[in-house]
C-alpha cells in the first residue's frame, strides 16, 4: 500500500508507520489523516501485522501538529468537522486492537502529543519535546488531547500543559508518566522493534483481549470493567495459546504460541 504522506513498511508481523513531511516538520493536513485513516483500516484486518510502530520521518520531529495552513479560515461550522475527523481517526489507532507503539524521535506537538496518546505504548528519544501550544494559537487540543492527556497524567499536569502552551523535554514527560521510557536518540527504533516483536510472540488473542480490557476503563464503571475482564480472562482459557502456555511453564521452556 503507497501513500504521499506516510510510509508503510511490514517485516516480521511488525509494521512501522512513518509521517513523511519532513519540510513541514511532519505536520498533519487533511490529506496525512486521511492516509491514516486507510492504513489503519488496512492494518486492521491485515493477518500479517501483530503490531504497529508510529514514528516520524527525519531527526527533528515526530509530529509538529496538525497542518496550522489549514486552521486558516475555519469557523464555528468547520472547526468542529475538523477537529472530529482528528478525534475518528486517532480512535481508530486507539481501538485496532493491535497494540500501538509511539515512538517519538523528536517535537511531539498539539495534534503531534495527541498522535502519541492515541497509541498504547509511548517510547520517547532524549531528544524528544512536547506540548499542545494551540492556546497560542486561540484554540485548544481537538484531536481528543483534553481527554486523553487528562486521563494519563492528571487534570492539574494537563491544565498546565493546555493553558500555558509551554514544552516539554523527555526526562519531565517521562517523570509526570507522559511516556513510559525514554532512549538515547540513535537507540530508540531499534528499542521500540525489540519491543514489538516481544509483544509480537505473545498469543495474540490473549494480547488483544488485554488490550480491550485496558481501554474499556475509559468508557466503564469499575463494576463493568471487572465483568469485562472476567469474559476475557474466560475466552482466554478456551484458547490453545493458553493451554501451551501453562504446559511451557511446567516444562521449563518458552511457549510457542499459534494465536488460537
Ligand atoms: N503546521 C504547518 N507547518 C508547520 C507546522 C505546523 N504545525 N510546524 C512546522 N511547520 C513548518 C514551518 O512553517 C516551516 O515551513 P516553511 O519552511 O515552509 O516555512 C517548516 O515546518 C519548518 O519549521 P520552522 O518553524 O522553520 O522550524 P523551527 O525549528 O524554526 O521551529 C517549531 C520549530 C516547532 C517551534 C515551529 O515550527 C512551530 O512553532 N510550529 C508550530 C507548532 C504548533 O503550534 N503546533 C500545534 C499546531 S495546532
């Protein structure tokens, strides 16, 4: 599949989805979401993908926001169409049932910051910023940044964040829990493949059902969410991924997982 604005590379049930408009610090217009929108649709139902890495093209950035050419001009009308095309597709990455890993090579801004909280997994580059600075703009996060950074890091880190417009380095996201780790620059792909290809050899079923529980805590009641958890947990136990799995254990080896 070939796109203009990102690239898409498969090897090894990893695939790695690349923002590629470096002269524009890999802002995103209209054009790079719709792209999105059809990769993640196509990795989605893709047998051959277990898990997908996002990142951005060049030394600089990973996402410098959403296209500021096109915030010219937008009304009350179009401003709310805009920002739910924003909010559909990084649901879309949020719910593919696949884990996401953000690994975020460089200035992680407005829409950018709201790519990575849309992943699972948050792997930063020392060399990382972030922030959502669309208050100096006039405007606020609108591809789903109030509600995600809000419940990541807290209502009282996220309102500074959002009001202040001001950013951030690697060692501070990492300390308030922005991300989960952050590597020396030149190491960070290769940490983030290490890291797909171990999630990778897991039973799939069992990684999709973790998956589904986790994020089900957005939208349940902690009561509901213990019912979800249970219905996995039993489909879990009816997988042969689980039965070799236990059986690996009392043998003292490594599972090999057929993901049924
Ligand atoms: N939208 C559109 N174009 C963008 C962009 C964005 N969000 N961020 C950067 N660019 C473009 C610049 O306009 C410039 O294009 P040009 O060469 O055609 O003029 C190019 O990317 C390089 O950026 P530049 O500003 O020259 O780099 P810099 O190192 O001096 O500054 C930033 C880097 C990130 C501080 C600065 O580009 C910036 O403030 N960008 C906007 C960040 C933002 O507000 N994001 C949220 C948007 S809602």
């Amino acid at each position: 599949m070939e796109f203009k604005n990102i690239l898409l590379a498969i090897e090894n049930k990893i695939a790695v989805v690349t923002i590629n408009r470096p002269d524009k610090l890999n802002a995103i217009n209209d054009a790079t979401l719709t792209e999105l929108e059809k990769c993640f649709s196509f990795l989605k139902n893709n047998d051959e993908v277990n898990v997908v890495i996002v990142t951005g093209t060049g030394e600089k950035a990973f996402v410098a926001g959403a296209d500021i050419n096109e915030l010219n001009g937008l009304n009350v009308k179009s401003g709310k169409i805009f920002s739910e095309k924003g909010q559909k597709v990084f649901s879309m990455i949020e719910t593919l049932e696949k884990p996401v890993i953000a690994a975020i090579n460089g200035l992680a801004l407005g829409g950018g910051c709201e790519l990575a909280l849309a992943c699972h997994i948050r792997l930063a580059s020392d060399k990382a910023k972030f922030g959502q600075p669309e208050i100096h703009l006039g405007i606020i996060p609108g591809y789903g940044g109030t509600q995600r950074l809000t419940r990541l890091i807290n209502s009282g880190r996220s309102a500074e964040l959002i009001l202040s417009g001001e950013l951030i380095d690697a060692a501070e996201a990492l300390r308030i829990g922005l991300v989960n780790k952050v590597y020396p620059h030149s190491e960070l792909m290769n940490k983030a493949k290490e890291l797909a290809v171990k999630i990778s050899s897991k039973g799939q079923v069992a990684v999709k059902l973790a998956l589904q529980s986790i994020l089900s805590c957005n939208e349940m009641t902690f009561k509901e969410g213990f019912k979800t958890e249970a219905e996995s947990f039993g489909k879990c136990c009816g997988t042969e991924d689980s039965k070799e799995g236990i059986k690996a254990f009392f043998e003292k080896r490594k599972p090999n997982f057929k993901n049924r």
